[in-house]
C-alpha cells in the first residue's frame, strides 16, 4: 500500500517542461485506514491510486 506511482497525462505534458508529482501526507482515522485498505484490497489497486481517482473525479471550478 506505500508504491507511489505517476501518471503522465499528454494533455499536461509540454516539450520544454517535465512531469512533475508532489507528495503528499493524510492524516486519517483509524476507520478511515480500515476503509481504505478494504478498498484496496476489493479493488487490488494502490492507496495512491485510490486517492488519485477520487481527486480527479473533483469539480474543477
């Protein structure tokens, strides 16, 4: 549960720049922890992934 991936996404990416990812901490519950790992283990994906899809699945305003 601690991989840490990028995903490169050519609609971001420019010639003359490079990707970049920013690391991040959460501070959760222990029921939040329980459900995330239940999660993970449901979907076989990472935490990172996880937390990544529900983040681009915010509006943009």
């Amino acid at each position: 549960m601690n991989k840490t991936g990028a995903n490169v996404f050519p609609i971001f990416a420019t010639p003359s720049k490079k990707a970049s990812v920013k690391q991040i901490t959460l501070e959760l519950t222990p029921d939040e922890v329980r459900k995330l790992e239940q999660h993970c283990d449901w979907t076989g994906k990472e935490a990172t992934d996880i937390v990544r899809e529900l983040i681009q699945e915010l509006p943009i305003t």
